[in-house]
C-alpha cells in the first residue's frame, strides 16, 4: 500500500467523520436517510486507534477465562440496554451489516476488509461498556468435530444459549430482533468449516484465490462462511438479520483469524498482503477506491496492516496439550485418536444444560463425546440469502 494510502487510514481512524454523502449517493444509501444523527455521532467516536503498544488479544471462545466471557456477554448486553442511541446501540450497530451489503460487504474481495474494520467498531463500542473486552472467535471445526454440533456447550446457558428454537436460555435470552424472537435452528442446512477446508485455503497464495469472484469453491471464504451461517440457522441465515445474533461477531472474528493466517503465510512467500488486492472484483463497489462506507474508509484500506500491527492479534487455535486430556480450556478436551480439540457436549437429563456443570470444579464427562451416537438433520431445502 502506498504511504498515501496508509497515511489516510490513520487520517481517516483519528479523525472520523461517518461519510453519509457518500452512502446517500448509492441505492443501499437510500435506505441511511433515516440514520439518526446520534448514531452517526456516536459512531464517529468508534473511529480511534488504541495508544501506541495497547495491542488487544483475541482468544477463541472457550479459551476464555470466565471472567473474560462474562465481560464480553455483559459488554454486549449493556450495548442492547443503551437507547440512547435508537432503538438501542447493540440494534443499531448490527443495521450497519445489512444498510451497508449492497456497497460493498459480500459478493467480492472486500468482504475480508470490511467486516475486519465492522469488528473493530463493534470492539470499540464493547469497550464503552466493559473496559478491555475483546471479541472472541468462534473456531467451528472444534464444533464439526462432534457427532452432533448442536450438543456442544457452545450452545448451553454458559456461551450462547439455545440451539435450536426461540435462544430462551443463556445470556441473550428471550432477546428481540427487527426480524422478530433470536432464535436458530442449527444442523438443519450446510455445514460446519472443517480442518481441509483451512488446509486448502493455506495453500493459496493471493487474496483473489479465497474471494469472489474467482475463487474456487473449495477455497472461497465467502461461500465458506456463508455455510455456517445458513448452518446456524434462523436470524443468522439471512444477510440482513445475522448481525442481531452475537454469535455472528464470534463467527466473523474466526473467519478475519483465518484470513489473518493467510496473511502471515503470505509473507512469509515473499508476498506484500498491505499490496495483494484483486484486479479483477466484480462489482463496483469492490473497487479498491471506492467508499468502504464505513467512514472515510476506501475499500484498499481493508488490506492495511495497522490492523493487526496497532489494534489487536489473535491468540492461536486450541491444540491438543501433550501428556494431557486438554486443550488449554476446562471446556475443551482432546481428542488424541484423531488429535482434535472438541468441545464438551450437553447431557440429556435436562434442556440444554452442560453436563456436569458443577461449582466445585471443571465440567467431567460421564461419556466420552466422541463415543456419543447422533447424526445431523439435513432435511431444510430452503433457500437462502447466504450463498
């Protein structure tokens, strides 16, 4: 990227100004008319770079301590009880997913920079609430590893609540979207990510062979992602109701770790990432020049680096720990036969409760969940705004 480029980006962080001109001179723009003007006040505040050596850490989901996932559900419950800004901050940041998808969020290579810059304005808004919280990802191919994904705990009252049905436990219970009850209805389309779609990813060498629109299938992150959105089911199967259900943060921070390691192996081939963008893109709004909508941000400052040099770094992925049964979590265990992380699954003997959640110590397992028998539905035919 050039100097010009990357002294705009800091420009554009430190002085912000939410670019509504911009926005009104396209269709999807339209539709921002009505934005009202304390959101857009509010979220020129979110534009900021975090004191020089303040890098953020993001850990995988189960990997929190729990203090650490309590401040991230409490951070995020409090952006749902704030109507200060209308209907309320957590609503109103999510409305950007969607009021922005026709500029330049999905269907090209932007979609890797755009969503990297969304998360870092969500982040920053968590932090209003609860200092120092960081978004965790979500690393699915832990949850494909099971015989049945909806069992995870990830799905008990302790992460993200119900799995299937109106979500009526957990820290998001019985919340309300535009697009009506929070609610999923996992395993019932797609799939989950699992460990050869990240080894073939890897094996790619530019960004134009993991996007849209000349990416193969069998390494496009786009279409990767949009399965396990349509896989979760629900309000996070459709473009314009997925950012209502946290979980779609978690799934995204996954998605931009992912893309961070293709980065990493990027240069370590002698490529440039600050450099790698597509010549070819597709749709207009894909144009590296062309408004991010996000700010004064432009789609080639998506691929900048200050990102992951000045903002935050991922933690890696759980791995098996030697002469143990862990995998760093009290929530996660190995599972050595095939060398996989995978998290604790749910027992039966009451609704979407964790087995053996007690106080006294870390969750034991009566079975191990590999031995456990079961087999997704796929039976949803539906189509869907993802992919």
């Amino acid at each position: 990227m050039t100097t010009l480029s990357v002294l705009f980006v800091l420009w554009a962080i430190l002085l912000p100004c939410f670019d509504i001109d911009a926005q009104l001179a396209t269709p999807a723009g339209a539709m921002n008319r009505s934005l009202d003007p304390r959101f857009l006040n509010w979220l020129n505040s979110l534009f900021y770079l975090p004191p020089e050596g303040e890098i953020r850490i993001r850990k995988e989901y189960r990997v929190l301590s729990d203090q650490e996932r309590n401040n991230f559900h409490n951070a995020i419950r409090l952006l749902k009880q704030d109507t200060s800004v209308p209907p309320n901050k957590f609503d109103a940041l999510a409305s950007l997913h969607h009021l922005n998808t026709a500029m330049s969020a999905h269907g090209g290579p932007n979609f890797l920079g755009w969503h990297r810059t969304y998360l870092v304005l969500c982040e920053n808004a968590m932090r209003e609430k609860v200092a120092n919280v960081t978004i965790p990802y979500w690393d699915n191919t832990l949850e494909e590893a099971l015989p049945v994904p909806r069992q995870s705990i990830l799905f008990s009252p302790l992460f993200m609540g119900t799995a299937n049905g109106q979500v009526t436990e957990g820290p998001f219970a019985f919340w309300s979207t535009p697009f009506g009850p929070l609610g999923r209805d996992v395993g019932s389309d797609r799939r989950l990510m699992n460990p050869n779609d990240i080894s073939a990813i890897m094996s790619q060498s530019i960004i134009a062979d993991i996007t849209n629109p000349n990416a193969p299938e069998a390494t496009n992150m786009e279409e990767l992602h949009n399965d396990v959105h349509v896989y979760v089911g629900h309000i996070m199967s459709r473009i314009e109701s997925a950012s209502y259900d946290p979980l779609f943060y978690c799934h995204h921070a996954f998605i931009d770790y992912l893309w961070e390691e293709f980065r990493t192996n990027q240069r370590m081939r002698g490529i440039d990432p600050s450099r790698d963008y597509p010549r070819i893109v597709g749709e207009q709004a894909h144009q590296p020049l062309a408004s991010m909508g996000l700010g004064r941000l432009l789609v080639i400052d998506g691929i900048n680096d200050i990102f992951t040099r000045r903002i935050y770094r991922y933690e890696r992925r759980p791995a098996c720990v030697p002469n143990s049964n862990t995998c760093g979590s009290q929530y996660l265990r190995c599972d050595w036969s095939r060398q996989r992380c995978v998290p604790l699954i749910m027992n039966q003997n009451g609704p979407n409760m964790p087995q053996a959640m007690g106080q006294t110590g870390p969750p034991v397992q009566v079975l191990p969940w590999w031995a456990r028998q079961g087999s997704n539905a796929n039976t949803n035919q539906n189509q869907f705004v993802f992919g």
